[in-house]
C-alpha cells in the first residue's frame, strides 16, 4: 500500500471515500493548472488496498481558454476560487485526453462542477 498523503489526514469523515471501476476517486487538489484542469493527490482501489496517487484531473464537459490565451488568466482565477489547494473532491473518470484523466468532478456541498463552471458567461 502506497503512503497515505498529507492531505488525506483532514478529509472529510461525513463524506465516505469511493471507489469504482470507472472512477469515484476521492482527490484532494494540489493546484490548478488553467480553467478546466487540476492536479491533486487521488484515492484510487478498494479500502482493503487504498492506493495513493498524484492525477491530472481534466474537468468532464468543460472547455475554458488555457491560462497563455486571452481569457486564460480570468478562468484559472475563477477555478482557483473553487478550488483551493486541499479541496477535497470526488471524481468520475469517464476517459483520458493528453495524459489526464477526463473526469465529472463533484464538489464537498455536492454541486457538479462542470455544471457550475458551465453557465459563467465567456465574457466573464
């Protein structure tokens, strides 16, 4: 069994951590890398042989200007304010794309967060 990361030590006990053959990881960010992509420590394999991993999280559904482009830097400070280092989140992987996982991400009061990054106009 891989060493249990820092971040793990303050998850939250109210909120079970999952697991599944096609996702349900328990991730804690680390940071974001632009509008739709995070990195974080995941949760990964059943409870009798937790597994510790840092993932590249791209968010399922959403597509946000990378951070050089010209609304970059708005959208990455926007899903920053969402998600602060040692957010602890749960993750349905549904694919990969560029060497991240492509996941639905669920926030701690339950709210999608492609949903919520969804209706943001591009304007801003």
């Amino acid at each position: 069994m891989s060493p249990k990361p820092l971040a793990f030590q303050q998850w939250p006990m109210e909120w079970p951590i999952k697991y599944g053959p096609v996702g349900g990881w328990a991730v804690v960010v680390d940071r974001v890398l632009d509008g739709d992509t995070f990195n974080g420590w995941a949760c990964i394999g059943p409870p009798a042989d937790f597994k510790y991993h840092y993932v590249s999280i791209r968010i399922a559904d959403v597509a946000k200007a990378e951070k050089w482009e010209a609304d970059g830097p708005y959208w990455t400070a926007h899903l920053q304010t969402l998600l602060p280092r040692d957010t602890p989140v749960l993750c349905y992987v549904t694919g990969a794309s560029f060497g991240r996982w492509v996941a639905r991400v669920t926030l701690r009061d339950g709210r999608d967060l492609g949903a919520v990054l969804t209706p943001v106009t591009e304007e801003g």
